[in-house]
C-alpha cells in the first residue's frame, strides 16, 4: 500500500511542554502529536515540524507533516487527532501534499511574536502568554533598536549556543517591529529561520535599552561583536509564540 505526505498546521499552549521535538522522558508536542497519531491510524509515524520551538514556546501556526497509508479523509485526521490530543494542542487545518514536500527546506520564513506585559501588578489570566515587566519602557527607543536588524547579517552574537548541525550564522530577516497597545507591547519578527534563542536573547537586549541600561550604541556594537551570547539575557519561553510559517506554495 503506497504511502501519502499529511500536513496538519496545529495550535498549542506550550507551558508543559519541553519544546516540540522529542525529548527522552520529557514531554514534549512531538511526543503527543506521533501518540494520538498511533491512536488514529494504528501506525508508527514520525512527525516532523517546520520550526522547532524550545521548552514552554507557544505556537499558533506550526507546521508538521508525516508520511501515513491510511486512506482517513482530511477532516477525519482533524476530527481524530482533536480527539485524541491533550487540550492544550490542537489541529486547525490538513492537506494531502505531494510527497516532495519539505515543511522544513521548503519555508521561506518564520514569523515569532514576543507579548511582554508592561504594568505593576501582574496579571493571573495572562502570566502563561506573557512577560511581565513592571518600569517603564522607551517604546521609541526599542524601536530603534529595531530597525538595525532588518537585512541580511551575522546573528550569532543573540545565539545562546550553536549546534554542531548549523554552519551558517547569517539570517535574513525581513520585519522586526514594536508596537504597543494598552499595557500589551509587542515583538514581531520574521526571518527565513533563526539561531537557537535568537529571538529570547534579542527581546533580553531590546528591553536593556527600552530600560535605558544600553544605549543604541551598545545596543549596535553587540551586533557587530558578532559573538556567541553577546547579547541577552534570553527572555521568558512563556512570551514567545511561532505566529506561522510562509511557504512559496500554498498547500
């Protein structure tokens, strides 16, 4: 019986989590989603991912693909792995693709949002999707901070380590912005991929000098010191949440 590629785009709260890929005795979204796979189909699948968020990172537009042979309808592999999934995941679409498709090779960029919550008192219904920072920030200040990464550098001053698996420290990224609404200021960014932390130790840096304890200045020499763990210190995983992944193709 020959085998068809599955693409399913999920949604998940990542607080008990130990990021998406498997991990030995920790829990982890890779874990769940090749569980409730098995439930379904009675198959041993692997599933892969287009970004691998680390431990308590959320995501509202992860892509993930497997190979399977069963014959389910599309909205049979939603209907079954929603009811098979833990409450904190879920599956929002599925596509039957061509099993040339590379969710990982084939993404043309990333899109991360960081939610840092700006007030004195924390707040209870928000503490798992936000960073709480109490003083005031120079909103305009971080902006600029901002501007400096768009294009094409070296990022490897923001990476908190480098695996033996990547070569290339340069990334593009194409918008980096804050912006700010009620006591909900907000990082977005888009890259073709990212180093490990990157976007954590970049907010660490940006809130540096939004709290005045860098200058812009600083803020560009730690860019340009092009140094592993520069900058920092890496942010909260409970802010950070994967918004979606863009390919050249719609599926």
């Amino acid at each position: 019986m020959e085998s068809s590629r599955i693409v399913l785009v999920i949604e998940y709260d990542g607080t008990n989590y130990h990021g998406f890929q498997l991990q030995v005795n920790l829990p982890t979204i890779q874990e769940q989603m090749e569980k409730a796979l098995w439930k379904l189909t009675q198959e041993r699948i692997r599933v892969a991912s287009a970004s691998r968020t680390d431990a308590g990172v959320h995501a509202k537009g992860q892509v993930t693909s497997f190979r399977t042979k069963s014959h389910l309808s599309l909205e049979s592999f939603i209907k079954g792995m929603n009811y098979y999934l833990s409450g904190d995941i879920a599956v929002n679409a599925a596509y039957r693709v061509d099993n040339t498709v590379n969710i990982r090779r084939d993404a043309i960029s990333r899109e991360y949002s960081y939610y840092i919550l700006n007030r004195r008192m924390r707040s209870p219904l928000r503490r798992k999707f936000s960073y709480l920072v109490s003083h005031e920030l120079d909103i305009d200040a971080m902006k600029e901070a901002c501007s400096m990464f768009i294009g094409k550098y070296d990022f490897v001053s923001f990476a908190s380590k480098l695996g033996v698996e990547i070569k290339n420290t340069v990334r593009s990224v194409y918008r980096a912005e804050i912006s700010r609404k009620g006591d909900l200021t907000t990082f977005n960014i888009v890259a073709n991929s990212f180093l490990p932390h990157q976007v954590r130790n970049t907010i660490g840096s940006l809130l540096r000098v939004g709290s005045g304890r860098m200058t812009i200045d600083e803020f560009r020499s730690i860019m340009e010191a092009k140094k592993i763990g520069s900058a920092g210190p890496a942010v909260p995983a409970c802010g950070l949440c994967l918004m979606q992944v863009n390919y050249p193709y719609t599926f």
